[in-house]
C-alpha cells in the first residue's frame, strides 16, 4: 500500500515546503538547506532512473569475458583430448588430471558467479552515494 515513494510527488512537497519555508524565514540556513534538498530529490531521481535500467555495456562486457572462458575451457579439453590419444591411463597420470579438471571447473564457476553479480555492484554502489548524500541532508535538518 504505502511502501514506495511516489517521486513526483516528493518533489513536489518538497518545492512547496521550500515556499513555504522562504516566506517565513526569509534568507534563513533552513531555507538554503531546503532548496538544496529540493535540488538533491532531483538529481535522485535520475539516479533511481539510472539504476532501474539494465546496463547493457557491463552486460556486454559479462558475456564477452563469458564467451572467453567458455572458449579457454573448450581449448583446455581439446588438448586434453589430444594429449590422451594413444597414452595409457595409470592412476599416477589420472589423480592430477582430475585435481587440475577439478580446480579449472571451480575457478571458472567462481569466475561466472562474480562476472553476473558485477552489475548488481555497481547499481548497489550508485544507490548507496545517494543514500549516504539523503543521509547527510536529514542529519542537517535535525540540526537546524
């Protein structure tokens, strides 16, 4: 029901609270900080704008470096292929092929892991300047 704010509508009290606050205290600190509130809300809300949009250069670049090592583990196996033709298989050769298969396999899930959530990142920084400027206004206005 009322768990989002509307920005608009945010904006638009703000601008009124910032009349309202120059026609009583005319050339006042709170009224500065009023106009600089009104100013940060819409500067927000292009913020909130930016981060609701997928950002398709890092999506870009994710499946570029996916692509990559999708390509590097396919070689891996090739050679891998290649180098098993015609060679016996004893337990002294098998134990550090798999070891090696094993640590590929691994670093290259931790590599995917970290290469999908590099967009989340960056908005989840974004967020957090605007919020830690939001911060810095409210304790402001507590002290006037």
């Amino acid at each position: 029901m009322y768990r989002q704010l509307d920005v608009d509508r945010t904006i638009e009290t703000l601008k009124r609270l910032c009349n309202r606050i120059s026609e009583r205290f005319p050339n006042s600190g709170l009224g500065c900080v009023a106009e600089d509130l009104h100013a940060a809300a819409g500067e927000t809300r292009r913020e909130i704008s930016w981060i609701s949009r997928p950002h398709y250069p890092t999506r870009t670049a994710v499946s570029l470096f996916l692509l990559i090592l999708v390509g590097l583990v396919a070689f891996s196996f090739a050679e891998l292929k290649q180098e098993l033709q015609g060679e016996r298989l004893t337990v002294s050769f098998l134990v550090p092929l798999i070891e090696a298969a094993t640590n590929e396999l691994l670093l290259a899930g931790a590599a995917i892991v970290f290469l999908f959530g590099i967009e989340a990142r960056v908005k989840r920084t974004r967020a957090q300047r605007v919020l830690h400027e939001l911060r810095a206004f409210a304790h402001v206005i507590d002290m006037h």
